[in-house]
C-alpha cells in the first residue's frame, strides 16, 4: 500500500514539473491592468460634456458641492458652495491621475477643494490645525452609472462624482446660480416649520456649517436630528453617509422666496417654509436637564455672545463691555440662588473674573408647559459700563412668558422666547 501511495505522490509531482504552460487567471499583467484602468477613469473624466458634480462629505462636519470642468493640460475648473463668492468665481487648478496603493486622482494644487482641509479655522470653520478633517487626494472606489465613488486617501473622506447637466454647467459658467434657500434666515424665529398636505417638520438651517437641524413626530415621539446638506441650483440634499440618521425627507428644491414664507418640493411633494413660535413639541425635560448638568459638576453655563432678539446678533452689545469674555449662569452658587455673573478678563490680562452677577432665586420653576421661568433675587457689585448691555439681558432673562429650551448636545442648549421664538441665547460649557 505505502508503494501505491509512494508512487502516485512521484507522479503527481512529476506532472506538476512538466506543467509550465498553466494559464495565468488575467491575460494582462498588473501593470498592464491599473494602467487601462487609468486610462478608462481619464476617457471618463475628460469625456463628460457639461463637467462633473462633485460632493464631498468632510469627515469633521457639513457637505459640500463643487463643479468641476477637466480641460487639455490636466487643468480643472472649479466653483463650489461654500459660499457665494465661491458660488460665482470659478477657481482654476491642475489635477492628475497617478497609480498609488489603487488608481486616484489627485487635485495637487490649491483650489477650493483644498479649502476644506486647510489647517486654519477661519477658512472653513474647523478647529485650527485639521480645518473640516477633508481630503484632496482620493482613491477611485468604483463607478455605477453616472457615478463614481471616491474615497480620500488621508481622512477616508466620502465623495462622489456624478455627471453634470448642461443647466448647471451654464448656470455656474453664466453667474446664475441662486441660493434663494438662504432666504431662511430673514425668518426672525429659532425654528421654522416646514408642511406638506400629510406632515409638519421643524428647521433650523445653518449655511455656514453646512448643517440642518431637523424636527419631526415619530411613533408618537418627538425627534430633533442634525443633518448635513449640500447645495444644488434650486434647493439643497440632506445626507450623512458617516451613520445611519434616519431622516424624514432626502430634498428640499424649487425653492421659491415670497417676502416672508417660501414654497418648495419636499422629495417632489409641495411644501411651504414659515415661522413658528414654538416646536413641533416643547422639550419639558429640557430645562431641569440644563440646570443639573452644571449643578452636578458644581460648574457654570456661559453665553459669549448674549441674545439674538429679532434678527441681531449681540442685541444688547455686550462686547461693548470692558474686556467682556461671556455671561454665565451657575446654579446654586449660594444655597437657593443661582448667579448669572458678568464675566471679564481681568486687568493683568491673565484670567477670569467678575465684579458683577444678578442673583435669581434657585433653582428656576419650570411650567407645565415646559417654559423656564426666572425670578431675580438681587444684584451682586455695579453694573459695568455701558449698563444697558448687562440691564436690557437681565430683564430679557426675567421675560414673565419664560424660554424653552433646545437641547443640542450634552454642552450646547438653546434658550429661546416663549413669547414669539424671535429672541433667544446659547448656553456653552
């Protein structure tokens, strides 16, 4: 048996030697293969009539749009959403294919793409150092349709490539591109509502972050989400490819401004945008939430700006004050008073300090209609100059109507007017 065995092994070895003519599984070599595919990605790019759409989904924050036009010479014309000046003044950079660890192609000289990535805050709005965490370089992940999925090589930033129309090559080319969706913030209240014939939705759009927050009722509860979005000619597309936050609509388009209130599509359904007073549903839990999450670390809420009251930003002025840094609210800072503290960099330049606070009586009540109310105690040392600032926000504070309050994270609340929905203040810690 073992001589069986013994010469079967000597056969299937010497079968094996005699076989050098083994069909290898592709007919070209690897070389060969990235270099055709290279060449398909550049027919791709260079062929497309009107251009490309390209979204690009930072991996810190927001969406953003860009068209672009590759030319001869492995040049790209550029406009993009980021703002309006970028919307109407196209930008022109060179680009390339090139073979890394996969085929990518890479945008090397700086254009708006780049802007995303820049290191310094006050050009995107990212913390100083990463900028928005996005990426300029990017790995082609595959192509479906009209589409062409990439992903950036440093910050694996989402993006996608998608064949333009020749509308939207003429209207960025012809300086007709309009974000009339921008209107939103001529509305003077925190929230809008958005309705359809079968739903109502609360908004609260921000064009410079790219981001939308977005309310609605769900199996009888009440959801408020954050959302991404990116612009197109007529409306804007909410997408966040980083989770799998279950929004109620993908599209608000055809927008239309009618001095005061605007009409639009929602995922094709009509829809009209207006202001609202009040959510969907107030948040009762809110404010006890807001107060214990600073009592129970024995910290402080701050404000560096104070009130937005009817469409103004630092309504009272209070960087008018000498060497203001932020109004606080500290719970409990005697027993049974809270103290909202008028805080200032000292003279030496070195710290904090204060010389001034109105004490409320501690904690605040909370109605059944969820609305915080402040009862003022009294005040602690001298107003600073100019007294209307710290005066005109401690009789906004003790409004008899009261504030709701939106929660956005653990460190970011909202308080805004009963009232009218027209004035309200951020509370940061």
């Amino acid at each position: 048996m073992k001589k069986i065995i013994y010469g079967l092994l000597i056969g299937m070895v010497a079968l094996g030697a005699c076989r050098k003519d083994i069909d290898p599984v592709f007919s070209e070599s690897p070389d060969q293969r990235l270099k055709d595919t290279l060449q398909m990605y550049q027919r791709e790019l260079m062929g497309a009539p009107y251009g490309w759409d390209l979204v690009v989904f930072p991996k810190l924050n927001g969406a953003f749009s860009f068209y672009l036009k590759f030319t001869d010479s492995n040049r790209v014309q550029m406009y993009s959403d980021m703002s309006t000046a970028t919307t109407t003044t196209m930008k022109e950079s060179s680009w390339r294919l090139k073979a890394l660890q996969q085929p990518s192609i890479l945008f090397d000289t700086y254009s708006y793409l780049h802007e995303l990535s820049d290191p310094d805050g006050n050009v995107n709005g990212g913390p100083n150092g990463v900028g928005l965490q996005s990426d300029f370089e990017f790995a082609f992940d595959g192509k479906s349709g009209d589409t062409i999925r990439l992903r950036g090589r440093f910050n694996h930033t989402y993006a996608y490539l998608v064949k333009a129309k020749q509308e939207e090559q003429d209207a960025y080319n012809q300086g007709k591109v309009t974000r009339t969706i921008n209107k939103v913030q001529s509305m003077l209240t925190f929230f809008q509502r958005l309705s359809t014939a079968e739903s109502k939705y609360d908004l609260r759009m921000d064009p410079d972050s790219h981001n939308m927050l977005v309310g609605f009722m769900e199996n009888g509860k009440y959801k408020l989400v954050s959302s991404r979005f990116y612009y197109t000619l007529t409306g804007v597309v909410l997408k966040n490819p980083y989770d799998t936050l279950n929004l109620p609509f993908s599209k608000l388009d055809n927008v239309v401004w009618n001095n005061g209130s605007m009409t639009c599509n929602v995922d094709g359904k009509q829809a009209t945008i207006t202001e609202t007073a009040l959510p969907l549903q107030v948040d009762k839990g809110a404010p006890m939430r807001w107060y214990n999450l600073a009592l129970a670390d024995g910290s402080y809420w701050q404000s560096y700006n104070g009130f937005h009251v009817n469409g103004v930003e630092d309504a009272y002025n209070v960087h008018a004050t000498s060497r203001f840094y932020s109004i606080g609210y500290w719970p409990q800072y005697q027993e049974d008073v809270d103290l909202l503290p008028w805080i200032v960099v000292n003279s030496a330049g070195t710290g904090l300090t204060f010389n001034y606070g109105v004490g409320f009586d501690g904690p605040p009540t909370v109605d059944a209609s969820g609305f915080i109310h402040f009862n003022i105690y009294g005040q602690l040392g001298t107003a600073p100059s100019p007294t209307t600032a710290p005066l005109n926000t401690v009789r906004r504070m003790g409004d008899a109507d009261g504030f709701y309050m939106v929660q956005l994270t653990d460190r970011i609340f909202a308080m805004v007017s009963a009232t009218d929905g027209k004035s309200w203040i951020f509370w940061y810690r």
